[in-house]
C-alpha cells in the first residue's frame, strides 16, 4: 500500500476530502481557488496539502475569487476548482457561474455545508444550498456525509470524475457540488476508528483508471461542405466573437473557407481572426461602419451567411441581418441555439476546423487548395473595395488625433501591444469600441472577455486570473466596470505576473450616453451616467497599486510596449463623456457616406 498523506486518516471528513482532492489532481485540476471560512476546513486543509500539483490560492471576497477562477479557466481552457465555507458565501459565486455558464467555461464549484440536521433550525450560517444556482450547472449534486466505507469512497470518487467530465462535456460550463460535513471540521481525531479502512485502502489499486485525459469525443471524419454554399457568389462569413485555445488554426480554417468559397469574412474585433491578418485576404473589419451607409448596405445583401461562433456586437449587423433574412448557417459544436434572430438558421455541431480539413491539405492563400474558384466575384470584390476604403478614412483620422478621445484607446492597442499579449477587454463601451476601431493585424494578441451575461461584474478580477502565470497582459477597461470590482485587487498578493490596466475615465457609464434616454436629464445624469468622482490616484495608493495618468498617446504608447513583468499597473486616461458619446454620434456614420462601390 502506498503511503499517505499523514492527515488523511486523521478524521472522517479528512479522508472524504483526501481523496476527493486527489481524485482531482490526477484528473488534471491545476488550480484552486479558496475563500476562507470553518465549514470549508477539511477541503481547505486536503487542497493545501496538493501544493504544489494543484496551486492553492487563496481570496477573501467570494465574487473576486469566482471571476478570478473564471479567468483561470479562459486562460488554460480547463476547469479550476472555487471552494467556499456554508451560508451566503456561495451565493457571492453567483453572478461568475452565470457567465461561465453563458460563455461556456469550465468550473468545478464545491460549496460546503452543514449536515442534514443542522438545517431549517435556525443553525447559524445555514441557508439552503440545495439548487443554489438554479438551471444554470451543467450538472448538479449534493454529496452524501463523509462514511467510514470502501464502497462510499468509491461512489465519491466516481461522482467527481463524472462532475469533472460534465465541466467539459457536452458543453463546457459550471458544474456544483454541495458538500456537507459533520464535526469536526479540524484534522482531529473523531473517535472513529480507521485503522480497518486504511489497510483495505490500496491506493494504486483505487486510483486506477483516473487520469488526466479529454472527455471530448474525437470527430470520426471531416463534414463535408453543402452544396449550397459552393454554388454561391453573395455570401458571408461573419466570425464572431470567440475566445479559442488554439486560434492560429482557427483563423487558418476560416480562412480556407473564405478563399474556397470566394466569400469575405466580417471579423468582430472580439475573434482572433483581425489579430491573424495575414492568413485572411478577403477580412473585412469596418462592416459595422459600411453598413450605416444604407445604399452599401443594400447592394451587399447576402443570400448565405456563414456565422462562425457567437453573433456579433453590432447592432448594425443583426438589423441588417434581420431585415434582409439570408440562409444561415451556424458553425459551432456545442449544443446551445446561437441565433438570437431566430433566422433561416440550421446549427451544424461541429468545428471551422473539422470544415477546413474538408478543403484538401493546402494551407490558407494557396490557390492550389482543392474547391478554390478561379475568379473573384464582384459581391466580394465590393465588399474587399469598402474595407480599403473605410479602413483608411479610420485610420487617417485616428492618425491625426491629438484630443484624448477614449475610442482611439482601442485603435492604438491594436497596433502597439507586444506580440501574442493576452487583453481583457471589459464590456459597455470597450468592447464596441473594440468592434468599431481595432484595426486587423498580426500581432497574435490573446483577447478575452465575459460576453456570456456581458455584466460589469468581476472586471478586474476576471483580468488578473486571465494574467496570473501568464506573460505580462493588459486590460481595457472604463471607470464603473473597474470600480464595481476593486476588491479584485486585493488579489494582488497572490497574483504572478503583469497586469496593466488601461482605464478609460469619463466619470460615468458612456454607454448610457448612446441610449435614447440620454435626451431625458433629469433623471439620466443621476441614474444612468452615475458619476462617481473618484481620484483614482488615491483609490490605488489604498491598494498599494501603482498608478499613472495619461496625457497624450505617444505617452501611452512607450507605457504599451514594452510591458513590465511583474505587479499591477493603472494607467488613467481621463476622457470627456459627453463630448466622447457626440464625437461616435457625429462621426460613425461618415466614415462610408459618401462611399460608392
């Protein structure tokens, strides 16, 4: 029998613990995630104790610590374990279960409990936990007490590899399980002898079987591409927002598809395909600013549309997606509906990759690919002219900006970032800034964002678990997101590695400034801009963060590039809300009025 770890028969609830964490480690968990309380000892003690096969980090605020794990999970693809005591603890884990849920991120939450008895009797730190998170697991269950039995052992394991299993299987997401335990909570003898148990307990004999591998089923053959699509010349692709583990070959897929079908790509700034440039003649990034040109948008009506993962931002695009009705087609392998236009829409559950590998062994720009056409249609040709033509009215104005407005901010990353940099761009105006702006390159930068429920919330804590362990990364992001989750930054001591905080500062929520409701003050000043008038100097100095204001954009750019390794950085670009929401309001639109094509 192979030696254990010197607690694990101490009690019980140690050895329920032991071996549930290391069924977990020889799964693969890497990551844990603990907020501190009493009920959680004996998880929290047998997770300290895989130190350092499993990294044991441990956070004060519950909410920080679930974005942080959620930005754990978004950096490394595979879940991360969140392990909290009883009573309202778990509840704080909410709102990150949402988004993992939403935007399909795998995440092991173990919240503990009191036993059975000690519920619905007023016990303090009580509530019930049972479907805490309503529909919105994978999978769900209560686990039984802590038994002094071979075969309750082996239920708990078997029980956490399938609650491994379903993080990631058919779609990634959450996946709960409540734990309860009895007293003792300490690693303290709890008068139950053991010694029986301990040497019918083989250890190699038990674990056998438990390893770390995929559960994802492997794709039998490549799917072949519909007819319909081959035999037509107004097509689109739109590759819409993405976070993928390996994104050079995703964008090589889309890109061979593009150039066997003659189709253009309408890249969202929030899919890697605008930072792999080269591997896509036919990208179009302004389709946002074209299409507010009404006569361009008529003329380039599709018949087909392509839509490669989620729909994007612009409202632009799915109005005109609507209006027009074309055939769709979403490609996607996971089980969820993607279309929230409720089109002529059929889901094919499958990869771009598995489409691309359909397309014969040549790589993206190579004529020689099998199902490459001759020729260029004049659908694609107008589409290619209006990107030239709108991408240079950007940038030439871009170029000429000295005043300090906040959608420049996105244009000049896109450009200045180190190679391959990991960005987490917060969502309201960010992100469409990010749509409308960031210009295509071949940068490789990593972009990560919480477009499931698109909240505010665990902004920066999200951003620092996305950059722990990582190379030095960035997050864009404006004043309200950053404040409704400062007690990310209490994360600051754990944290290994860089973050740069670019914070945008217009003293209230931009986005509100677009909305109709901006014409109504009172109340929207109040209510909706909610400015806060916060001296972000100070704010940092509290958390012993460094900070630095931003005058000018040859300054920002020598603070981009190249970056620090190590701390958190805030550099505060203050803005003018108002004048920002009237300089979108005047300008959107002209970039392509006067285009014809």
């Amino acid at each position: 029998m192979l030696d254990l770890i010197p607690t694990a028969f101490r009690n019980v609830n140690q050895l329920w613990a032991y071996i549930l964490t290391e069924t977990l480690k020889r799964l693969g968990l890497s990551c844990a995630v603990i907020c501190p309380g009493s009920r959680s000892t004996p998880l929290t003690v047998a997770f300290a104790q895989q130190v350092p096969e499993i990294e044991a980090i441990s956070i004060l605020d519950e909410r920080s610590a679930a974005f942080f794990a959620l930005g754990r999970a978004k950096a490394t693809g595979r879940p991360v374990a969140i392990v909290c005591t009883s009573g309202t603890a778990g509840a704080n884990f909410y709102p990150a279960l949402i988004e993992a849920k939403e935007s399909r991120v795998p995440l092991l939450i173990l919240t503990t409990d009191r036993p059975q008895e000690l519920r619905d009797c007023h016990s303090g730190q009580t509530i019930d936990q049972w479907k805490l998170y309503g529909n919105y697991p994978n999978w769900q269950a209560e686990l039984a007490l802590p038994a002094k039995d071979m075969a309750m052992l082996a239920y708990l394991r078997q029980t956490i590899i399938h609650s491994w299993e379903r993080t990631q299987t058919p779609t990634k997401g959450p996946v709960h399980l409540n734990i309860p335990f009895r007293d003792p909570l300490a690693p303290i003898p709890d008068g139950i002898d053991l010694s029986d148990l301990q040497s019918q307990l083989n250890l190699q004999h038990f674990f056998t079987g438990v390893a770390n591998s995929s559960p994802f089923p492997i794709p039998n053959s490549p799917f072949p591409i519909p007819h319909l699509w081959q035999q037509c010349d107004r097509g689109i692709i739109i590759a819409g927002v993405a976070q993928v583990q390996q994104p050079q070959e995703y964008c090589r897929a889309i890109a061979q598809l593009s150039q066997t079908l003659q189709w253009p790509v309408l890249a969202e700034g929030l899919s890697p395909v605008r930072n792999y440039a080269e591997l896509n003649p036919y990208l179009i990034s302004t389709y946002d600013l074209i299409l507010r040109n009404q006569q361009l948008a008529k003329q380039l009506t599709p018949e087909m549309v392509i839509q490669v993962g989620e729909m994007p931002t612009s409202k632009e695009l799915r109005n005109w997606i609507n209006a027009t009705q074309p055939l769709r087609w979403v490609i996607d392998p996971s089980d969820q509906n993607l279309d929230p236009l409720h089109g002529r829409t059929v889901h094919l559950r499958v990869g771009v990759e598995e489409l691309a590998l359909e397309q014969g062994s040549g790589g993206a720009g190579e004529q020689g690919s099998r199902g490459i056409k001759s020729f260029s249609s004049d659908y694609l040709q107008k589409w290619c002219a209006a990107e030239t033509q709108v991408r240079k009215a950007v940038d030439d104005s871009f170029g000429k900006m000295e005043e300090l407005f906040e959608g420049k901010a996105a244009w000049l990353l896109s450009q200045t970032l180190p190679p391959e940099t990991p960005l987490f761009i917060a969502n309201s105006m960010p992100v469409r800034d990010v749509e409308f702006f960031w210009k295509p390159n071949n940068l490789g930068v990593r972009s990560y964002f919480n477009r499931g429920a698109n909240g505010i919330d665990g902004t920066l804590s999200t951003a620092l678990g996305i950059a722990h362990r990582h190379q030095s990364s960035v997050m864009l992001t404006g004043d309200l997101a950053l404040l409704h989750d400062t007690n990310g930054f209490l994360i600051r001591n754990k944290f290994v590695g860089h973050l740069t905080i670019l914070l945008i500062n217009n003293n209230g929520g931009g986005i509100f400034e677009m909305l109709p409701i901006a014409k109504f003050d009172p109340p929207f000043e109040e209510f909706f801009g909610t400015p806060q008038d916060i001296d972000f100097a100070q704010l940092c100095a509290t958390y012993n963060v460094q900070h630095e204001l931003i005058t000018s954009w040859e300054q920002l750019q020598q603070k981009l590039n190249p970056l620090p390794t190590k701390g958190i950085r805030v550099l505060e670009l203050q803005t003018n809300r108002k004048l920002d929401a009237k300089w979108r309001q005047e300008h959107l639109g002209k970039f392509a009025a006067d285009l014809a094509i």
